[in-house]
C-alpha cells in the first residue's frame, strides 16, 4: 500500500518538475523537486512486496 503512495506521490513531483520547466522556474527548484520525485520511486520500489500475492 505505501508502495502505491510513493508512486502517486512521485508522479505528482515529477508533474511538478514539467510546470517548473514550462515556468521558466531557477534550476535549484527544478533539481529539489526532481530529486524528490526520484526518492519518493525509489521508495516506491524499496516496499514493493517481493512475491507477495
């Protein structure tokens, strides 16, 4: 279940990171949330069950 959270939560950074982008945001703002979204996947896929069904 978190899993499917951290996906969410980084498919909304990495929609975050493409308005940041079109904005013409600084490159630090863009980097954080792009960084966020990168640790929110890896989280995502650090508890995904391993052969759970």
């Amino acid at each position: 279940m978190i899993s499917l959270v951290l996906f969410a939560a980084a498919g909304i950074l990495v929609g975050g990171v493409v308005q940041l982008v079109k904005a013409d945001a600084t490159k630090f703002s863009i980097g954080m949330v792009a960084v966020l979204a990168a640790l929110a996947t890896a989280g995502g896929f650090a508890w995904w069950p391993m052969g759970e069904a």
